[in-house]
C-alpha cells in the first residue's frame, strides 16, 4: 500500500515544541567537526545523563514556539505487510530529502526529549554518511564511543548497519544515502530494533518503491 505524506508529527510526542515539516527542506550546511588530538569538551557542554549529546559546531539560536502538529495521523504508516514491528510500536514516517534527513532526524529528537523522553531511550541510525555526533565521537576511537552505546544514558548516534547498536524503546532512521537494497535492509531491521517506536526520515516515493520491491 503506497504511503500518504502528511504533514510531519511523532505519534508519542506530547504536543511538541518547535515542531517544523521537513517536506522540501534543503540540504543542512556542513559544520566543522574538530579534527584529532586532546578530545576536547563536547561543544554543548560535558555529556551527561539526560542530556542530549551536543554536535561539533556552533550551537543554533533558541527557537521559538511552534504551532503543534495535529494530534492524530492516519495516513503515513508503513505498509504493515513489509515488515512488522513488535507489538505496540507504533511507525512513523517524516518526509524529507536524503539531504535533509539528518536535520529532520534531529528535530524529531528534539520534540521526543521535549515531550519526556529520556535520551538513553533514544537511537538514531543513518543509511548514508555518519551523523556528525557519531563522526566527531568516533575521531576518538571505537572504544569511547561505543562506551557510549552500552552506558545508554544518553542519545546515541549509530551506522544503520552497525550491528553492536542495539535495540531501544525509540529508534529514528535517517536515510541520508545508501543504495535502495541498503534501505530495504535497514527499515525490517530498524523496526526490529525499535521498542514502541519507530519513526524514518526520508523520502516517501523512494521508501514505497524499496518496500513494494519486496512486498
């Protein structure tokens, strides 16, 4: 069944703050991302439990209120023959371009730790170049950052293919690249993962055709 876009919502989100459809958006600019040596502080401060690890760069302007989104969806779930979700998760699907769905991805984030989650309950994956957390963390070796991952105490940013990435009550996928049998690989195996919820950032028309491929 072909996927309706609609406008872009979290199905467990109270009403969420700053809320803005990522249909149509362009392609984030680059931030720098410090290079090696003595690791720095994290740019928004030391990483602590319940606080959002911060990405290399400067630190965007508070943003004001929002209108919420409409408080039901009905359309844009995942075709429920392709690959099924344990039970009581709930499927999500955020329009956006593969070049912006990292920055979607990152606003869905931050209307789920806005509406109450805990970011330890949080994993995002990306289907195409690293999330610039996890490239910055990662400049430090594969031993801090996946201490990270099994403190679960925090966000965590992953590779969609990184098998060590386990499963958490909310997973958010980018698909910010990759080949079409990388995507049709990365969602059954997303929806594995995801607990309650299971929201992916990207483009619509290209999600129904991997889907429908193999259906």
């Amino acid at each position: 069944m072909p996927l309706i876009p609609e406008e872009p919502q979290i199905h467990e989100s109270v009403p969420g703050p700053r809320a803005t459809p990522a249909a149509g958006r362009t392609a984030p600019t680059p931030r720098p991302v410090p290079g090696p040596g003595p690791r720095p502080a994290p740019p928004r401060g030391a990483p602590a439990a319940g606080v959002r690890p911060g990405k290399p760069g400067p630190a965007a302007p508070p943003r004001g209120p929002v209108a919420a989104p409409p408080a039901q969806r009905t359309g844009s779930q995942l075709p429920a023959g392709n690959a099924e979700a344990p039970a009581g998760a709930q499927l999500q699907l955020i329009p956006a371009p593969a070049g912006g769905a990292v920055d979607a991805a990152d606003e869905a984030v931050d209307l789920l730790l806005d509406s109450g989650r805990a970011p330890g309950e949080i994993l995002v994956l990306t289907t195409g170049d690293p999330h610039p957390w996890a490239a910055h963390e990662l400049s430090f070796g594969d031993g801090a950052y996946w201490a990270q991952h099994d403190a679960a105490d925090d966000v965590f940013y992953a590779d969609a293919g990184a098998e060590r990435a386990t499963g958490r009550p909310v997973v958010v996928v980018a698909l910010n690249g990759g080949s079409d049998a990388v995507t049709a690989q990365v969602l059954p195996a997303a929806m594995a993962r995801a607990g309650t919820l299971l929201i992916v950032c990207g483009d619509p028309q290209r999600i129904n055709t991997v889907l429908g491929a193999n259906a």
